[in-house]
C-alpha cells in the first residue's frame, strides 16, 4: 500500500489534469469560421409563418466543441438560432452554421485527430444586397470588427468565410449586372483588411430570389475567379412556402455541403 498510494494519487493528479486542459481547450475556438449574407445564412429553417417551430435536428444540436461569439464578443456554447442578437428584426430559426460545425468535428474524428474546438462568428443580416457589404458600410464594419474580436486571443486561425448572400441583388437588373464585380470587390477588401491574401471564402450559389433574377446573380457568382474562392450550390435544396426561404432539412444538408467543400479545399 505505501508503494501503490503515490502511484494513484499520480494517476489521479494525471486525470484531473487532462480534464482541466479539456476544459481549458474548450473555453476558446481553435478555428474560427465567418458567417456572412443575408438571411439564409441568418438561418429561417422552421420560421417562415411568423415563429420558430423550434425544432433542432441532431445536426444542430449544441456542444461543448461548438461555440460562437456573441453579440457582446464573447465566446459562449453555440445553439440555434444561431444568429439570436445579430440578424436583427427578423424571425429567426436553423441556418447551415450549426450543422456545418458538426459536420467538420465528425470528420476530424474518423481521421483520428483531435477534434478542434470550432468557433462560430454569426454576421449576417436579412434582406441586405450586397452594396451594403461593401469597404465602410456598418454591416462590413461590423463583421470585421467581429472577426478581430474572434482572432484575439492569439491562438486562434480563420479557417474561412462562409458567404450566402445576392437575394436580394435579384430585384433590380443593374444590381445583378455588377454582382461579379461588387463580390470581387468584397472579397478583395476583407482579405486586404484582415491581413490574409489567401482567405478561404466559400460562397453559397442561389437557391431562390427575392427578384425575377435570379438566373443572371446565378452566373455572376460562378464568374467569380477570384483564388481560393469555392462555389457550393444550393439550387434543388427543399425551400419553404414562402418561395425564399430553406427549409430545416436544406440548411442541414448545405451545412454539411460546405463542410465538405472547406475540408476538400484544405486537405
């Protein structure tokens, strides 16, 4: 007994310092995503008639390895709806955020490493074109000043920005016609703004409109050819009765389309 205390209390000592580091690890992100658009990137998945029906899929579900930064800049376990406090004004529900965190963790598992700890950096808002993203404006201003919040420990890496956004962009034709420009623009100022040149941006193809065109905001997001800049298309994905809007089962589905495109594009 008097050989075998210190040994277990050494294994004791050892396991409690595991789970302190486990639960240091999981205080802050190791890599952080930005999710920007409008609003189905703010995420209307169950809440097209007016309220949320509130309902989380496994997909969306919170965790301990999941966190988001608040409104008030800081981290805290991340649950739907995700962009609470950000997409202001609006009816909130799932957007592809939460599912796309899960999607990243499980596969990270399977390949026998760690998993990380994923930070979620909601920005988006609802029914915004793109020219109120652009160098200056407050929804741009306010999204990089989210993201310096987000990388201020140090010890935290962007992995990309997560970009669903042009809806809106389909009501007017001359809004259309300039999209490729505008989004290179975008893309250009917040790399050039951030200090990182090879940003990852992965932009979410049209699956509705809020306009008559669609089709040529469509084209205008595949001419983008910007590098580093993914395309992941939404079109076909199940959208609401309000003809805008995803349904939960599609913004689980695109979370997990752009997991799949982010982990293609940095494998």
């Amino acid at each position: 007994m008097p050989v075998l205390l210190p040994f277990l209390l050494f294994l004791a000592a050892a396991g409690a310092g595991a789970g302190a580091e486990e639960a240091a690890s999981a205080s802050s992100p190791t890599l952080v995503f930005l999710l920007a658009g409008q609003s189905n990137m703010g995420g209307r998945g169950g809440a097209t008639s007016g309220t949320w029906d509130g309902v989380v899929p496994p997909d969306c579900a919170p965790s301990p390895r999941i966190l988001r930064l608040s409104p008030s800049l800081r981290w805290e376990e991340a649950r739907e709806p995700l962009h609470a406090g950000i997409d202001l004004h609006n009816v909130l529900g799932v957007g592809p955020g939460m599912p796309f965190a899960h999607a990243l963790l499980r596969s990270w598992r399977s390949g026998r490493r760690r998993p990380a700890v994923v930070g979620l950096v909601p920005c988006a808002q609802g029914a915004t074109p793109i020219a109120n993203w652009s160098r200056g404006t407050p929804l741009y201003d306010r999204m990089l000043a989210r993201a310096r919040a987000a990388l201020a420990n140090g010890s935290t890496s962007l992995g990309a920005l997560l970009w669903y956004q042009g809806e809106a962009d389909t009501i007017r034709r001359q809004d259309a016609d300039v999209y490729t420009s505008r989004m290179e623009a975008f893309v250009r100022d917040v790399r050039q703004d951030l200090g990182m040149p090879d940003l990852l941006v992965i932009q979410v193809g049209l699956a509705t409109g809020q306009g008559k065109f669609v089709d040529i905001v469509r084209e205008a997001q595949k001419r983008v050819s910007l590098h580093n800049v993914k395309y992941v298309d939404a079109k076909g994905l199940p959208v609401a009765s309000d003809y805008t809007h995803l349904t939960t089962p599609a913004q689980v589905r695109l979370g997990k389309m752009l997991a799949a495109s982010y982990l293609a594009a940095t494998l």
